[in-house]
C-alpha cells in the first residue's frame, strides 16, 4: 500500500475528463477518482475461513449545464471522450435543479494540508492470519466461552482524487487497520454472544489482538443467565459508550443539512433553539490530525474547519455540502462526501464532549436504574423524535451493577431525551465518531 499510489496519473486522467466535458458543451464539471485497496483474513475454530483482496479506482463525472446536472460512472480503461459526450448528452435532457453546482470559488480550500492519515506500513496475509488466530484463541480460552463465531484481520487504504472545472485539483489518502472477534458463552438455551474490535489509521496504534479477544469473552460471559425486569416508567437509563456513539449518531442524522432540507428531521426548525441540556457541547472536527474521519477538503473541495455543532446546548450549525446549503438559502461548511456521482453531507470527527463526572460516580448516582450495553432494532423516527429500541445490559440497584438483563424494550421521544442527558468524563476519541458513558433520566422501561 504505498501512499497515493499514481496520484499523479489519476489527476491527470481526471483533469482531461473535465477538459473534454468542457469541449462537449458543459458549462462546468468535476471528476473525483475514489481509491481502495484492501485485504482481509477470517477464521473461526482456529482454522482460515477466508482471505481476500480487492482494488479498484472508481471515477465519476458530473457536468452541468445551466440548472441541468448529470453524473455518470466507470472503472479504469474507460473512453475519456466518450464517457464526457455521454455525460453532456444526459445533461441536456435531465430536469432543471436549482441548487445544483459546483462550490463556489472562494469556498475551495487553498492548500491541502498533511494530516497524517497515512501509514505505509504493509501488513502481510501471513500476519493477519496470525492475528486473527491469537484474537481467537484468546477468546477461547476463557472459561465459559463455548463456541467462537469467528475473528478478523484487515488491512487496507483509500483515497480521493478531485478535479473541477473552475480551478481545485488535489487529492489525500488515508489507511485502516482492522481487528474483531465474536464468541458465544453459555450452552443450549442459555447461550450468549459479544464481541469486541479496533480499528485505526496506525497499525501500530490497534489494540493486542489477546487483548481483544480477551475483552470479548469477557463481555460475552457477562451476559450470561440474563432476567426481565418489570415494566417501569420514568427510569434512568446508563449508555455504555459503545451504545452511546450510536446514540450520538443519531443526533447527527437529526442536524443534517438533507434532512433539514427535506423536512425529514425533528429539528428542522430549531436552530438557534436549545436542543440538548444546557452544557452539553457537540463538535465536528475535519482536521484533526490522525483522526479516523478527517480530510483536508470534501468531496467538492472545499476546506473544512472544526465547529461546534451544539453549543452549550443551543443548535449553531448543519451538516452542509454546497446543494444542500443553497436549497436551505445558507453557505456550505465543507461537510460535502461524495457517494458516487452523488455530494451529500455528513459528519466527521464527531464527538459529545465530556462531562467531570466518572462513569463510576455516574452510576452511583441513579441508584436504581438500567445500564446499557447493547441496542438491537432501528425503531427511530427520525420526523416526530419517536424512539423504541430493544436493548440489554445490566440493572443498577444501589448505584451498583447487579445481574444482566435482557428481553426488553426502552421508549421515549428523542426531543426529551436530548434534554435529560448527563455524561461522564471517559470519551474515547480514536472513533469517527465519540462519546462518553451518558445517562438519560425519564425512560419507559417495557419488561415483564
């Protein structure tokens, strides 16, 4: 994986592509080649499952002419002039879109600045192989661990190369490393399952696969011989992080800019409104340096900066790309990933920031409550802030964690969950996104 292979090539391919959509008769146009290069090794049972390599280098065109856009896609040893007429002549006839176009001039970033995010460092099938055995191994050699389903290595990169017509051309790379097993404790009726994983941008960084595996079984042994609990009202709910980075998630789909844009979010008309618990901040951060989502310019070009999202729980921004940002009558903030021939706008280095409280102290102080280690389903509607998910994990009673629990059903409306969050002080940054053990007061329980 040797970084930013042919970057040059690519840019040069994409630069005549643009030049040649020019000549065809389009009014402006980009062309973004979308790198990949991976390799990955699965076993289960101590023995090798499956080992796999891909490459590809996809190019898309988007042209416009007037208010008409068209994109069209191909992989490498396409026609250059070919794919440009084809384009042009889809343009002509696709409907009028008056928020299609490029990012304006002055919103191109100006430098493409290193961020580290890549490391030459060639992982071989040998040694993935390796560590997913011992990732395995280590699982498996916990007492009450009985059954292993499976662990994984992976290595691999990508990268984006950009060219537009009114003058950006750059691109940037970046690597992942990757390690996860899942094992089951418990026999017959009684069994249960968990996992654990990493995932970086350094090798070097990725946790010891014994570590891994180890942390596996043991959440996996944890769980076992779970109880309902009765239905109960108004209850405190702890978020483990890993649930809550999902959680997290979730507010970022409710402040993105489409969303907005479509009128498919509840918070469609709160900014400048408190949204979260005074305190509580957000942020978006696309240049962080090493960070697992950053890049120097988005999928347009444009630079990005570090903002914060949620301010003291006032809503201060969207997620903005350049179309979404005209139809909403503001400007792009360079949140634009390109998905294909398509822009559409996310977040990067996201995070809830943390509180000064410990999660130990955090708990202590529900007394009696639930928490969370796991969420199972997708019962979120993202218009009315409705929420009802399936969760387990393990009940609090004096503060304490007690005895697992599973087969229950947790509800409330997002709009008051927002408003009753308290978090802890352990944020893990090395995720896209992050965010501390949280509580939220004022749940619906549904149990026995």
């Amino acid at each position: 994986m040797s970084n930013q292979i042919d970057s040059a090539k690519l840019l040069d391919r994409a630069e005549q592509l643009v030049d040649l959509a020019k000549k065809a008769g389009a009014d402006r146009a980009d062309a973004v080649v979308v790198r990949s290069r991976s390799k990955g090794v699965s076993v289960r049972l101590g023995k090798v499952e499956s080992t796999e390599a891909s490459e590809s280098d996809d190019f898309s065109l988007r042209v416009f002419i007037g208010n008409r856009v068209a994109s069209v896609s191909a992989n490498p040893g396409f026609d250059l002039a070919q794919l440009a007429e084809r384009a042009v002549a889809m343009a002509k006839v696709s409907p009028e879109d008056p928020f299609a176009g490029l990012a304006d001039e002055a919103d191109l970033a100006s430098e493409i600045r290193d961020l580290e995010l890549y490391d030459p460092t060639e992982v071989s099938a040998d040694t993935l192989r390796e560590n997913a055995l011992v990732m395995e191994e280590a699982a498996r050699s916990v007492d009450g661990i009985t059954n292993s389903l499976g662990a994984g290595a992976s290595a691999g990169m990508g990268g984006l190369v950009l060219v537009t017509s009114h003058g950006f051309s750059g691109s940037y790379a970046g690597s992942r490393f990757s390690r996860s097993v899942a094992v089951i404790a418990g026999e017959g009726t009684k069994m249960e399952r968990d996992h654990d994983f990493d995932s970086r941008l350094y090798v070097a960084d990725l946790d010891a696969p014994e570590d891994i595996g180890r942390r596996a079984a043991e959440r996996a042994i944890r769980r076992l011989n779970p109880r309902q609990v009765p239905t109960a009202s108004n209850l405190t709910v702890v978020f483990d992080p890993r649930v809550a980075r999902g959680f997290v998630g979730t507010i970022a789909g409710a402040i993105n800019g489409a969303s907005v844009a479509r009128k498919t979010s509840f918070l469609r008309d709160k900014m400048g409104h408190q949204v979260l618990k005074s305190g509580l901040n957000i942020t978006d951060d696309p240049l962080k340096v090493r960070g697992s989502s950053s890049r120097p310019f988005d999928g347009e070009g444009v630079a990005g900066r570090a903002l914060t999202m949620i301010e003291d729980g006032v809503l201060k921004h969207w997620f903005l790309s350049s179309s979404t940002a005209r139809e909403l009558g503001l400007k792009t903030n360079g949140r634009g990933v390109r998905g294909g021939p398509s822009v559409s706008p996310s977040s990067t280095n996201l995070a809830l920031e943390p509180g000064d409280v410990s999660p130990e102290d955090l708990i202590r102080s529900v007394g009696t409550g639930l928490y969370v280690t796991d969420m199972i389903g997708s019962g979120v509607d993202m218009i009315t802030g409705e929420y009802s998910r399936g969760a387990s994990g393990f009940w609090i009673e004096n503060g304490e964690l007690t005895f697992p629990v599973s087969e229950i059903t947790l509800a409330s409306n997002l709009k008051d969950m927002f408003m009753r969050i308290t978090v802890a002080n352990d944020i893990d940054r090395k995720f896209g996104v992050a965010a501390p053990t949280l509580a939220i007061e004022g749940m619906t329980l549904a149990g026995l």
